[in-house]
C-alpha cells in the first residue's frame, strides 16, 4: 500500500511521510511487535517517572509538569496499544 501524507501537530512539529510501500506482516509478526512496542513504552514511562521525580525534587516544577502531561499522553497512548493487543488476541 503506497501513501503520502503529512501532518502537523499542536505544537507545530510537522511529519511527513514520503510515498513508500508498507511492508505486510503476518497476525503473529503484528502481535509480537506491538507486545514488544507496549513493553518498550511501558520502561520508558518508569523513566519518564523518576524524570519527573527528579525535577520536582530539584524545585524545577515547571518542567515536571510538563513531563508529568507527557506522561499522561504516553498511558493513553500505552492504553490504546494494549486494546489493540487484545482485540488481536495477543494480551
């Protein structure tokens, strides 16, 4: 399948993707990647955490808080990874 398409986030940063063929996995090629991907995610949100932690701690609140909204888009983001994997069978 061949696509082009960009978009722009809130924050201005633009993706863009060049026309490119999407390569097919099998079922059981989708739910291992998405398990890894949602065990990657979920190790780097414990980092996220102690980041956030750590800059609360050091009186840079401004920052935390920020990390701590990134963190709540990351489990939502987590969240909808992990209903994928189940609606795949794989959780």
């Amino acid at each position: 399948m061949s696509e082009n398409h960009d978009h722009t986030h809130e924050d201005g940063h633009c993706h863009c993707h060049e026309d490119h063929e999407h390569k097919e996995h099998s079922a059981n090629e989708d739910v291992a990647l998405l398990k890894y991907m949602l065990e990657h995610n979920r190790h780097h949100g414990e980092d996220l955490h102690e980041l956030y932690h750590a800059l609360d701690g050091a009186g840079k609140k401004e920052a935390a808080a920020l990390v701590g909204e990134a963190m709540h888009f990351f489990d939502h983001g987590n969240e909808k990874l992990a209903n994928a994997l189940k609606l795949l069978g794989g959780e």
